[in-house]
C-alpha cells in the first residue's frame, strides 16, 4: 500500500493524531440514530430494563468487534480496513466483495440517507417542500466532499468541531435528566423492580434480536476509522487506541441517555413516540429545549455524513492501489495528498441515491451482509494467528480466543434471527453481495 509522498506518484500522508482518530470513532456512529431509535426499540421490549440492556449487548458487542479490528488495524496499517483484512486472511474475492458492497451500496446508501435525516431536520426548522430537501441533502453532500478534497487535515477538523459539539449535547441530555426530578409514572421507576428486567414479552429473544437492530444502527460507523488507517500518525499505537476511545465513550453515553429518556417518559410514551429525545427534553427544560435538541441533532447528521464521506473513498482507493479496481481509482491528488477521484464518485453517487429515494431500501437490504462481514473479519483474526504467528502484532485483542468467539457466536445469532425475521431484505442483500462475484473474476481477466 502507498502511504508516503513521493516524486513519482502522490500519496497519502500521515497527518491525524489519536484525537482526531477517536472523532472519526464517535462522529461516524453517533448520528440521528440515538435520538429517535429507543421507540423502535422500546415498541419491542416495552420493559425498560430489558431496553436498556440492548444498549449494553449493543455496546459490548461493538466494542468486543473493535478490538478485533484493532489488533488487525495494528498489523495492517494501511488504508482500506476490513478490505485489506479480509484479502490477507481469505484471499482476494472475499476483500473485493467486501469493498464492492461498501462502495456500492453501504457507504454511499448511508451517506444519503443521513444526509436525508439532516435536511428533514433542518426543515423542522426552515420548512421546506419535498425537493427542497433533496437538494440540501445533496448540497451537504457535495459541501463536506468539498472540504476533504482540500486534505484530510481539513475534513478532519471539521470532524473534531462537530464530534465535539455532539458529544457536548449527548453529555448535557444525561446530566439533565437525572438533575430534573424523576417524572410520575417514568419507565426507569419501574424498569429493575420485580424481576421486570427478566420478564419474558410475546417476541422472547426474537424480540431483543430486532431491537438489537436499531440499536445497531446507532453504533455502525466505528469501523470507519480503519479505513484510514494510511493517514493516521503511530496507528498500530493509534489505531486501537481511538477504537477503544470512541467506541466506550458512544456506549457509556448512549446507555446514560436513554436512561434519560425513562427517567422522565413512561415506556408506553417512549415506544409511541416518533423523536423521544424531544419529548424527554421538553419535559427538562420545555419548547427552547426541543429547539435546541433540533439543532443538535441537525449537526449530529451533518458530523455524521462527514465522517462516511471521509473514510468511504479510502477504501475504494485502497482497492484500486491493490490492483482490484481499475489504477486510475488510486489517484492522488498532488497537492491535497487525497484520493480525489474515488471522492468525486462516492459523491455523485450518494447524490443519485438521495434523488431515486431507494438509499433506505439498498441499505436495509445488506444490513445482514455487513454483519456477515463482521463476523467475517473477527474470524479472520483467529485464521491469522495460526497462519502467521511470526507477525509483528503491536496490540493484541485481550482475553483471546474467548472474546472473538463471543463476538462469532453472537454475529452467528444475529445473522439466524435476521434471515428469520426479514427473509427478503437478507436475501437481498445476499443476492447484491453475490453479483460482485462475476464483476471479480471480469476484472481479473482483464487485468491479465
């Protein structure tokens, strides 16, 4: 992989330190997700106590997975991620369809529809018609590619101010809501009494896997700083460190909030509501509040969108580099040090995806297949370490095999329930995966 500036050919240089890392971490998965996603959650687990501890399966979950791809993120220090992890581990046509689904659908399908929630949004305060929206949406699109074709050191300063502010605003909503006087009939008073925690609902386990969804929706992103590993400054030292960072910082405060969100809302009222973070603050600090937690979440997305927009292009660019993609995708820009072309397609496609209204199909449809590539990847790790043990491993996931089994174990679970659940959205996906597959072998013999 080509990191380093040369003569010859332009390259991507190590410019961003372990905070700037940490932010692309928590301002990639902290979006609109954890301002709206306790009601689908709650509508399945109307049990507070059994809400909260999605939070927590969530939370550990992501963690336990960011561990393992810290350790691969230490040995392979260059851009591209789970791209390059899965082709050392399984070979070439498992990384490449990994970064067919993430360039086709996953990232550009996610930069649409965030970019969509931060438009609707601003029109909740500058009301807006229908295509009005879609061309702010595509305006935020085009603005932050913008800014990272300019240097990543500017996208990524973008990055710091907006994580910082969202992580301001999440820390605010917990402290309010155990400052404010516990609410009459709040679920948090009844969520741990009786045994509730443990009561068994009409879905069961079925039931907590969907809600594990959503609340899977509010973490995805974390994985986005792997991608740009090749820009980061020390990163088998800083790698795992902004993972570990990020991820702990996203969980503790999700888990803190939404507690919030009991302590001042019966479920009843959480599960039926359509912006609970809304609802909880009104009753904090009244209609200013609700204001203010607009806004918030209006700069929440647009943090959001700029970390996808950052990260994404690194990995097509990192399988044009490695000779999967046509070269011309590998180009650098001379002066800016970044990836401009594959950043200009990811843009005009995410633009087209907001125009045809289908990014939240697409993404719905891999859902599954992106934790089919988790799971993947974490396996990868235990195939390396008795392929390879002469590596040079600079961090290493603790309490190994165990915690990477869990993570398998649960991928293995989650995957059974989503197929089970939601067939034709899995098989979908599965299908969009699979025709990588003919476009792989395509490429393979024209570059022969």
């Amino acid at each position: 992989m080509n990191n380093k500036t040369s003569a010859a050919k332009p390259g991507l240089i190590r410019s961003l330190g372990p905070w700037s890392a940490a932010a692309i971490v928590a301002g990639s998965a902290i979006g609109s997700g954890i301002f709206l996603v306790a009601s689908d959650i709650t509508r399945q687990l109307p049990t507070p106590g059994l809400a909260l501890l999605v939070w927590v399966a969530a939370g550990t979950i992501s963690l336990i997975g960011g561990l393992a791809l810290a350790e691969l993120g230490a040995i392979f220090p260059g851009s591209g991620g789970q791209y390059v992890f899965l082709k050392e581990c399984f070979g070439p046509l498992p990384g490449f369809l990994y970064g067919w689904t993430l360039a086709l659908v996953i990232q550009p399908g996610s930069i649409a529809a965030v970019s969509i929630a931060f438009a609707q949004y601003t029109s909740a305060m500058f009301p807006m018609p229908p295509d009005a929206v879609k061309a702010t949406a595509m305006a935020a699109i085009i603005a932050l590619t913008g800014i990272n074709l300019l240097g990543v050191r500017r996208g990524a300063g973008v990055q710091n101010i907006l994580t910082s502010i969202k992580v301001l605003t999440l820390i605010a909503i917990a402290m309010a809501g155990f400052i404010v006087p516990v609410q009459p009939g709040a679920g948090l008073t009844q969520a741990f009494t009786g045994g509730s925690v443990f009561a068994s609902n009409a879905g069961g386990m079925t039931a907590f896997g969907v809600a594990l969804i959503a609340a899977f929706w509010a973490f995805d992103g974390w994985n986005n700083v792997t991608f740009i590993a090749g820009e980061i400054k020390e990163p088998r030292r800083n790698v795992p460190l902004s993972l570990f960072i990020g991820l702990s910082t996203v969980a503790i405060l999700y888990l803190l909030v939404n507690m919030a969100y009991y302590r001042m809302l019966p479920a009843a009222a959480v599960a039926g509501s359509s912006f609970p973070a809304a609802d909880a603050v009104r009753i904090m600090g009244g209609e200013w509040w609700v204001r203010a937690i607009i806004i918030a979440v209006v700069i929440s997305t647009l943090g959001c969108v700029n970390g996808m927009v950052l990260a994404g292009a690194r990995v097509t660019y990192a399988m044009a580099d490695a000779g999967s993609l046509p070269r011309k995708l590998a180009y650098v820009h001379p002066r800016f040090h970044v990836p401009s072309v594959t950043l200009l397609i990811q843009m005009a496609w995410a633009v087209l995806l907001v125009w045809s209204g289908r990014y939240d199909q697409l993404f719905t449809y891999v859902i599954s297949a992106a934790f089919l590539f988790y799971g993947l990847t974490v396996a990868g790790l235990i195939v390396l370490r008795r392929r390879a043990p002469q590596l040079e491993r600079p961090y290493k996931v603790p309490f190994y095999p165990w915690l990477p089994l869990v993570y398998l174990v649960f991928t293995a679970a989650f995957l059974i329930n989503s197929v089970a659940e939601k067939p034709r959205e899995s098989l979908a996906g599965l299908v969009i995966v699979c025709i990588g597959i003919p476009v792989f072998y395509a490429l393979r013999r024209k570059r022969r």
